[in-house]
C-alpha cells in the first residue's frame, strides 16, 4: 500500500509533526566529489522553494554538508520567504571540524553557532549528533565532550531536541540505548538489498526513538538502474549486488512498477520508519518523488523482492 506523503505523524516523543518523507538537503550542498555531480546555486534555490511549496514539511541537512553550503543555500531560502514557514520542521547535524578532524566539547558549539547563523534562526529544532564513529564512544560521552555540549545547548534552548547521525549500527545502537538521543539516522543500511540496520529499527521502536532512514535508493542505483548508475553507498557496487538489483529491477518490471518506486516504498512503508530521508538535487524531483511514494506496489511484488533480497 502506497504511503500518503501528505500525511503526518509524531516523530518519536519529541511532539514534532512530520511529514514521512523527508527531503536530504546534502546534493544541495554542491558535492560533486561525493554525488559524482555538482548543484549550482540558483537550482538549489529552486528546488527548495519546489519543496517548501510542496505536502513535504521535513528537510534534513548538516554542518557539514559542502562544509556549511547546504545550510547557508537553506538560509537564503528562508530569509527571502520571511524565515522558516510554520508547521516546517528543519534538522541539521553538528559535525567534527572537516579541516582539523578536531571532535570535541568545543567544536560542537562552534558547529552549532555556525548553522544557527547559516540558516538564520535562532534556535534549531532537532539537531544530530553526526558521524560519531570517527572518536571513540568514551571520548564522545565525557564530562565535557560533544555529547554533554550538545545537551547543554538543548538546557539553554538552542536545541529543541536531540538525534544521533551515523554509519556503523553497533555504534547507532549503543548510542541509542544510552538514552540522551530522541531520534536517530542510517543511511544506505535499509535497502531493498541491504537490511543490515534491522536490530537498529527493532531498538529503536522499543525505546521509542524516531528512526529516521535516508538513502532508501542506495545513493543511486536503485533509483536509476544497474546499468546506469552501478554505485551504492557512494562507491562502486560489488557484481553480486549489481546481479541483484538487475534481477529485482526486472521483477518490477513484469508488474509494471518502476524499480525507484518499490526502493522508496520498501522504507516507507515500514512501521519502525518515522520518516525516509531521500536527497533532492532538481525542483522536478520533488513532484517525482510524490508520484513514487504514491505508485501503487502489489503484495506480490514484496514477495518477490523479499526472496531476492
């Protein structure tokens, strides 16, 4: 059953509305070394007003997406239509100094000051914990360190509520059982051909923390094909991967649903899923987007791609 994109539900316990699909504001971020494609400033612009004009109401962006250009894209945004439009919930992630790899106390309030003056605001409604798998989890938890910083920010009303951004799930999960985090992010390990995060979402849902799954495409492949985009995770595919995704982009294909549709789906339609993150580059994808999530998928369809996952 298709996911109503319009619709809106709790995220988590932090009482905050959310639409379940969220718009990933990193290609926006000009970063062609990591997407394989550059973003210029006007059609950043474009698209965000696409979205801001949309049923989406969630965006996810970060410090250090193009090192501070996604927020400030956002900000411009944001200052033209008169700041943030009400009932929009915007997230960002506080992030290690991308020039010194200095992860401390310290850097997460200067990650902090920056993004509320990037985008204008002057308090910040979820803000991440973001890649935490490059310190150590003893470091990140001291007296005094990200974490602490981080919950203090939210004590002095900067932060309206906290989440953890990472890759490793062992890490997502030891972070989330500490019980400091509301929400919580992976990205690209819940797939239709990588369901390596389940014992995260099952954590999640029994603490009641807002799972939040970006990359429902792979970061490419399984929204344009094998043969035409053959990277997941923002590098090259294994062949066995590859030989996969042929055979379920042929499965759908027999019932008529493109191959993108049943990708996005697969995460929306899961009930640990708060909401599904998937990165924005074009204002026409917008309006695509819409139109998967809203594409009708058989059960039989599930079945199959269940056993070829």
């Amino acid at each position: 059953m298709a996911t109503d994109a319009a619709s809106r539900r709790l995220l988590g316990g932090t009482g905050l509305s959310v639409s379940p699909l969220c718009i990933g504001c990193a290609p926006l971020g000009d970063m062609p070394e990591t997407f394989e494609y550059g973003v210029g400033e006007d059609r950043a612009f474009q698209t965000l007003e696409a979205v801001f004009e949309s049923p989406v109401n969630f965006l996810d962006t970060a410090a250090s997406y193009g090192d501070g250009e996604s927020e400030r894209r956002i900000g411009e945004v944001l200052k033209r239509s008169g700041g943030l439009p009400e009932g929009v919930v915007l997230a960002t992630k506080a992030d290690r100094d991308l020039r010194t790899g200095e992860f401390s106390g310290e850097q997460m309030r200067r990650s902090v000051e920056r993004s509320l003056r990037l985008l204008g605001l002057d308090r910040l409604q979820l803000v991440y914990l973001h890649d935490p798998e490059h310190e150590g989890f003893g470091h990140m938890m001291a007296p005094g360190g990200p974490v602490e910083v981080l919950r203090d920010l939210g004590d002095e009303g900067v932060i309206e509520h906290l989440g953890v951004a990472g890759g490793p799930i062992d890490l997502e999960i030891r972070y989330v059982q500490t019980g400091v985090f509301e929400a919580v992010i992976t990205h690209n390990r819940y797939t239709l051909v990588d369901r390596s995060a389940e014992p995260l979402l099952d954590v999640a849902a029994e603490r009641g923390v807002a799972l939040l799954n970006a990359a429902p495409y792979g970061s490419g492949i399984l929204a344009k094909g094998p043969d035409a985009y053959a990277r997941y995770a923002y590098q090259e595919a294994p062949e066995e991967m590859v030989r996969r995704v042929r055979k379920m982009q042929a499965a759908c294909g027999e019932f008529g649903v493109p191959l993108a549709a049943a990708a996005l789906q697969f995460s929306m339609r899961d009930p640990r899923v708060a909401s599904t993150i998937v990165g924005i580059s074009r204002p026409e994808r917008v309006e695509q987007t819409l139109e998967l999530a809203a594409q009708p998928v058989p059960e039989e369809l599930w079945g199959r791609l269940d056993r070829l996952a």
